[in-house]
C-alpha cells in the first residue's frame, strides 16, 4: 500500500474536528479513502460563489485592454469578471467611462426600430451591446 500525505491548512491545523480531517477520518473508517482523496473535500455552502481576487496586475490589464476598445461586457468574459466588478476596477483606477448614450444615438436606435429593425441589428450598427439597446428605446 502507498503511502498517504495529509495536507491541513494552518487554520485548521488545531481542530480535530475540522471538515477536511472528518471526511478523511470517516472515509477511512469506510474503507472510501481512494473516492476522498479523489473527490474534493470541501463544498462551498449553497448559494455562495466562488470569489476571485483581483490583483494589481489584473486591474493594470482591465485599464490597458479598456483603453485599447475592449468593452465592459468583453473585458468581464476575457477576466472571467462580472460587468460590474469590472466597471467599479476601472473607476476605482481613475479610468472616465465611455460610451454614454447620446441623443443622436438614442434617435437613431428609435428610427431603426420604427422602421423593423431588431435589437441585435440596433446594436451591430450602434456597436453597442442588445441590452444597451434595449434599455435605451
């Protein structure tokens, strides 16, 4: 039989009956040790997601890839980000948004759906994104 490592994060370190140890305790007693040691251990609670941190370097390359055209909606895919989070990163670094709906555009969309046009088409031609459109009519 091989060898096992257990490897227990410092804050858990002290406690016994912390989730890590109990599952591999319990599984050793079940004989399911090889299901634990592939599966992992630890659940997030539901409802909650997973955070991801952004770095220095990350909120540098929001700013860089922003004021290179890249939109809100593009960045937050390329980074894995949400829209939102990406906007407060970029206001947060001094970066003036772009983009504010003007009126010419705002006409423009209007006549274009007047005369049958459908969001996705509004936006391709306004190079905006279809709920932009969409709210704006």
């Amino acid at each position: 039989m091989g060898i096992i490592i257990l490897v227990v994060a410092p804050t858990e370190a002290p406690s016994i009956n912390s989730q890590p140890l109990f599952a591999l305790q319990t599984a050793l007693h079940k004989g399911e040790i090889a299901k634990v040691l592939r599966g992992a251990v630890r659940h997030a609670p539901p409802g909650t997601q997973h955070v991801k941190q952004v770095t220095p370097a990350v909120r540098e390359q929001l700013v860089a890839d922003y004021r290179a055209g890249l939109g809100i909606y593009e960045l937050g895919r390329k980074h894995g980000l949400h829209r939102y989070t990406v906007a407060q990163h970029l206001t947060a670094a001094g970066v003036v948004m772009r983009r504010t709906i003007t009126a010419t555009e705002r006409s423009r969309a209007q006549e274009l759906y007047l005369s049958g046009a459908t969001y996705a088409e509004i936006a391709r031609q306004l190079k905006r994104d279809p709920a932009t459109v969409k709210k704006m009519l």
